[in-house]
C-alpha cells in the first residue's frame, strides 16, 4: 500500500485545534510534494451532523456529492485545497448504521455481531478505502474526534491501534495532541496534564510517536525533554502549537518547528523542501490590509462564531483578494427591525444574510434587507438570506403583501418561495421527490448542482464563466410562477439550472452590489483563491466604505 497514516488523537480537554493542527501539517506535506487527505472520524451517534442545532456543533459543512459533514472538512478543504467527499467523514452512527443494516440482511451468517471485531472492523474499512484505487493519496491523515478518555471514542481508538498493529509503524503514525498550561503565578508550563493524557493512551495500548502541545507560548527545551522521557517520544518529537492570530501562520509556525520535517523522516516519506512562500504571501496580506470594511452579518446563531465558520473565512479571504481587513459585526436578526436599522447598520459597509432554518428571525433579516436596498448598502444574501431578499422585493416593491416562504406561512396566497415536490436532479438522473412531511435528515437538495450564469450581469462579472457549480443545502427554491411579476419589477434572474427549472442567484442590476444566491458559495472559497461572488461583494463594501 502507497498511502501512509497519520492518526491525530486530542487529550486533556477539546477545542484544542486537532482540524486546525491535522489541516495544517497536511498543508506542509502537499508542499513537499506529496498528495494528502484528511478524515474525521466522529464518536457521536448522530449518523452525520446535518439534523444537529448549529448552537450544538456549529456549522454543517456540505461537500460536492451531498455529504452533511463536521465543519473540520471546511479546514482541511481551505488548507488543502482539494475537495473532500463523503468519505472524508463518518460518525459512531454511521458505523453502526451499517452494520445492523448488514447484520439484519444476514451477511454475518449467525455471529454474535460485537463492537471488537464488527465495529472496529467497519471503521478500518472505512480508514482504508482511502488508500483505494488509482487516486490514493501518499498521505491520509485521520483526525479522531473528541478526547482520549471518552467512553464513545474507545471503538475508534481500538481501531486505530490494531492498524498500526497491522500495517506496521512505517505506515502509521500517533500524533497526539494535548495542552500545556503555562501558569503565569509559576512562572512556567506545566506537564502533568500531557502526562496523564499520554498514560490513558498507553491504558488502551496507544504509544504516541508525536506529541504536539498546545500552548500559549514555545516550550522550553528542558520541558519538552521531560515530556519525550516520561512520555516513551523520542526527544526531537515533542512540539509546540502556539497561540496564533491569525489561523494562516499555523503551518508557518510548525514548518518552524521542523514538525512536518519529523513526520517526513518517522513515516519514510519521499518529502522534498517544504515550500512556503504562498503562506507566507498569505499571512504578510492578512497582517497588512490597506484599509478596513465593516460588514454585519444578520443571523440567528450569531452567538456562537462557529455556526457561520465557512461565512467567516470567506469574507476573510475576500477581504485579502481586496487588500482590506474585513471587520464583522455579528447582528442578532431577531432584534432588528425596520425602525431601528439605520441605528444597527451605522458604519456597516456591507451587509449580509447568511443560510438559516424556521421563521424565527426573519422578519429582522427582511427588514435589514429593506435597508440595504433602499440605503444602497451592498448586500449578499446566502441560501434563506436571497429567500429572504425575494420576499422583501416581492412584498415592498412588487405590491404582494403577503408574500412568504412555504416554510413560514403555508398558507400565504403568494408563495414566492416554495417546496418543489419534484425535480430533475442532474447527478442521479432522475426525478427526485420530496414531502416536506417526510424525515428532516437527507432530505435536502443537497451538494453540488451546476448554474448556467448569464453574461453582463454582477455574477457573470464575478465569476468571469458561463456555467459554474457550487453546493446546496435547502428545501425550498425560487417559485416559477413569479419570476415574471419580479423580473418586471426589475429583479434580474442571473443564474438558473441549466434548463432554467431553478432559479439560482438573483440580483437587483439598479444599485451598487444587491445579489442572492440559492447555493452556499462559502463553501468553496479558499485563502489564496477569494470566491468571486465574496471578492466582489468586499470589493463593493470597500467601494462604499471609501464614499
Ligand atoms: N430554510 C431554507 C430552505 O430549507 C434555507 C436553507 C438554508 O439557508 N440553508 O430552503
């Protein structure tokens, strides 16, 4: 086998960046020359995270062949720059999902069906079909949610350790990654946390050949050699991860600390030099914008940042393709209204409505809306936030008062955006059919479609192309029935499906930057390559910020 493993486990508490830090080392090794790929591996039962709350477990990253998946997919993408699919990403649920399934149809021919072997089996499955095929990567790295120590992460662990077992230790390889506190009243960092996580791996036959250590500041040497001893590592093994603004300069700061170069040698990898310059282009950009534009964001999971991360990135991104830093203003859209938007939106040079689900909020996003129309303030709305803009439109300048979304007023006479029980879907070939009563996981349309964009309009400025193809995650699309009333009124349809069945983006040509799409373009926006659509929407903000 040509792909070798890097399994990264997390102790002593989360949040400790394991997508971050797996993104990052897979985005030095790309630059040495080698092809990588990325897994998450998550303990939780839910068969992915498309039916969990935001305020749960943050975004839901949607890959091109319709997977739901951890938001860690949204990194490694931004890092690597490769698009993940389906199997980059597989839950506790999604395992044993299939083997029931198998076991009810027999395949295990009267077994006791067991987590050892069955399941373990199943997630080793699942890590190897990376390694299949023509594409296989040099590298797959496999990032296993959660904290050593979890009781549902002890099927995965056990997985892992039987294939480094298996496959040998030039194969596979342990990062772990864990905190060392640094207590300012000491006056130094503390390594007994490390210690402890390192023993609950080795009490499940785990032994590390890495430890990456999470820390406010670089660890002193004599440290990391008491880490290597009381941790079984070799004494160039034990790294530090520090503290960052800007989550770009991880790969710069581990690069520094010759962690790619020791997995590069303990994993006999065919690694040239490292090359760093586009990171490092990225971070001097970052840390030198040439101006500032404030954009709001009108939503209602603004209360935890993780809920928009792709959002966040992207106009990131869009405001380095601009040369500009972009400050975000989170607004809880539940608290605007159409009397107090000016207020809110005082300095706000851009504003956007992002995706969403249910009718709490939306009057605040359609206010908002209203203003940015009629104030001329650049906007962009995303998936529910163009829904939102076409009701606004409909209802205050098209005359329909009760204009709505099926999804929030069944019963309104004028639905201008509702639930297409039936629609061609390109990948399948087939008529697809949806019921809104039916199960509210994988119902969805979902991942990649492609848009046919029409020339001289604000999108086809943006994206320079005729046809593009960007991913989806809604239930309810533009209704046909009033693209006429609209589009008189001077709502221009500038994207559609290929035989124009949907509507995909929409734009208002008589103000400065007015677009909806139906699709999420924050998905495929990268760090050295903006979106188009969010490049020109900060270009537009810092047209406005400069007026
Ligand atoms: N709730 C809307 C729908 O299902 C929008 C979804 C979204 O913004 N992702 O169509």
């Amino acid at each position: 086998m040509k792909t070798k493993f890097i399994f990264v486990t997390g102790g002593v508490l989360s949040s400790l960046g394991k997508g971050l830090a797996a993104s990052s080392l897979g985005a030095l090794l790309q630059t040495r020359g080698l092809s990588v790929t990325i897994q998450k591996l998550d303990p939780y039962i839910n068969v992915d995270p498309g039916t969990m709350n935001p305020f749960q477990h943050g975004e839901v990253f949607v890959t091109d062949d319709g997977a739901e998946t951890d938001l860690d997919l949204g990194h490694y993408e931004r890092y690597l720059n490769v698009p993940m699919s389906r199997k980059n990403n597989t839950t506790s649920g999604a395992i044993y999902n299939h083997v029931i399934a198998r076991e009810r149809h027999g395949d295990y021919l009267g077994a006791t069906v067991q987590v050892i072997p069955h399941i373990t089996d199943e997630i080793k499955h699942t890590v190897l079909s990376l390694a299949e095929g023509e594409s296989a990567p040099d590298v797959a790295i496999i990032e296993i949610g959660g904290t050593v120590g979890d009781i549902e992460g002890l099927p995965f662990l056990e997985a892992i350790r039987q294939l480094r077992s298996e496959l040998g230790r030039d194969t596979c390889l342990n990062i772990h990654l864990t905190l060392v506190p640094y207590l300012r009243c000491a006056g130094e960092h503390k390594t007994k946390p490390t210690q402890h996580s390192v023993k609950e791996l080795l009490s499940i036959g785990i032994q590390p050949d890495i430890i990456l250590c999470r820390c406010e500041q670089s660890i002193p040497q004599e440290m990391r050699r008491k880490i290597a001893l009381f941790c079984n590592v070799d004494q160039d093994a034990v790294f530090s991860s520090v503290d960052v603004n800007n989550i770009y300069e991880v790969p710069l700061r581990f690069y520094e600390e010759g962690f790619d170069q020791k997995v590069a040698i303990m994993l006999r990898l065919p690694a040239r030099n490292a090359h760093l310059e586009s990171w490092e282009k990225l971070v001097h950009d970052c840390a030198n914008p040439q101006g500032r534009v404030t954009v709001a964001i009108v939503g209602k999971y603004v209360d935890l940042k993780e809920a928009y991360k792709s959002l966040h990135e992207a106009l990131v991104h869009g405001g380095v393709a601009n040369r500009v830093a972009v400050e975000l203003r989170y607004v809880n859209s539940e608290n605007v209204t159409e009397q107090n938007a000016a207020a809110v939106f005082k300095g706000c040079d851009g504003i956007l409505v992002p995706g969403g689900f249910g009718y709490r909020g939306v009057e605040g996003k359609i206010a908002a809306i209203r203003y940015a129309r009629e104030k001329r303030v650049p906007f962009f709305g995303i998936c529910l936030g163009m829904q939102c803009a076409v009701i606004e439109f409909a209802r205050h300048v098209a005359g329909l008062e009760d204009a709505n979304s099926e999804e929030f007023n069944p019963l309104a006479d004028h639905k201008v955006i509702y639930l297409m029980t039936e629609w061609f879907d390109f990948r399948t070939k087939n008529v697809e059919k949806r019921d809104a009563s039916s199960d509210k996981g994988g119902t969805m349309r979902l991942g990649s479609y492609p848009c046919k964009v029409q020339p001289g309009t604000k999108a086809h400025e943006a994206y320079k192309k005729d046809m593009v193809d960007e991913r989806h995650r809604h239930r309810y699309e533009f209704n046909n029935a009033f693209k006429e009333i609209l589009g008189q009124k001077g709502m221009i349809f500038s994207g559609t499906a290929p035989d124009d069945s949907l509507v995909e983006i929409m734009e208002l040509p008589d103000h400065p930057w007015f677009l909806g799409c139906q699709f999420h373009p924050e998905f495929k926006s990268r760090p050295m390559a903006a979106h188009p659509l969010f490049r020109d929407f900060i270009k537009a903000a810092k047209k406005q910020s400069k007026a």
